[in-house]
C-alpha cells in the first residue's frame, strides 16, 4: 500500500517524474489473481510500462494514483 502521494515517483528507470498512475500486474506462472504486484507511471511512461508488461503475457490493469487494485484477472490488458 502506498503510505504517502507526496513522495511517489515513476517506476520506469530513469524517471525522476511524479507517479500519477498505479501499474497493478502479476506472472500468471507464479501468482494466483489475487497477488498483485505493483509498479508506478507517470504521465509519460502510462503505457510503456503497461504495454511492456502485456507484451510478456503478463495481466495488467492501470488505474489512478491511490486506487486499490485486489486481483488482476488473466486476460486484463489484453
């Protein structure tokens, strides 16, 4: 769970920009839909770090900044 908005930053390696979006996912080989992993996006790198992540096979789903994500399907983000 994220603790604090203020200090987020973008999860795509080199930003330095503030995350405004939540890159809820999961290995489907290794987790069951209810073990969700989490990276953080800023505007600019939304859909690299989704599409990077679906390319994989990976269930993806992108919500805003804060809003809790409990599963990820298969098939989310395809």
């Amino acid at each position: 769970m994220i603790d604090s908005l203020e200090t987020t930053r973008c999860s795509r390696a080199g930003c330095r920009s503030d995350a405004l979006w939540t890159v809820a996912w999961r290995n489907p080989r290794i987790h069951s839909a209810d073990r969700v992993k989490t990276w953080l996006a800023c505007d600019e790198h939304r859909e690299y770090l989704r599409d990077y992540l679906a390319t994989r096979g990976f269930p993806v789903t992108v919500v805003p900044l804060g809003e809790i994500v409990d599963r990820v399907p298969d098939g989310a983000g395809q």
